[in-house]
C-alpha cells in the first residue's frame, strides 16, 4: 500500500472505530475490509471485482489518481 494511501486507511479506521463505539450504523457494526491494488490498475480492478461480487461490501473507499481519475471510476460503473 502505497504511503499516500495509508493515511486515508488509517483515518478510515479510526472514524469507522468511534462509530461503532456509538452503536454503528442504523445499530450495524461497520466491519471494514482492506485490499491492496499495489499501485496497478489491473489489479485496482480485480480487487474491486472481488469486493462487489464476492465480498458483497456495501460501500468503497479509494485513492483519486488525480491525474486520470476517469479511469477508476469507470470501473465501478460497471456494477
């Protein structure tokens, strides 16, 4: 994982912390699941793939490549 994206990962988990501390969401645990794309697209991809399909997650949270963030978005679309 990337140190860019380490700071976003970190702070995630620590806001997912103190709600559930506050009883969750709508009385739901948030249980976060991390992958790591390892800074590859095609990768980014798959991971994606198997958090949608296999892991069932209900929302994502991701890096912007600030220089061509049309190309991760697109892959969610998909879905």
């Amino acid at each position: 994982m990337a140190i860019s994206e380490t700071s976003l990962r970190d702070m995630l988990l620590f806001a997912f912390d103190e709600i559930n501390k506050s009883g969750g969401v709508l009385g739901k645990q948030i249980d976060p699941v991390i992958v790591d794309g390892a800074s590859d697209w095609p990768t980014f991809g798959e991971k994606a793939k198997q958090l949608l399909e296999e892991d069932k997650v209900a929302v994502t949270f991701r890096m912007l490549d600030i220089r061509k963030p049309q190309d991760g978005a697109a892959r969610f679309r998909k879905r």
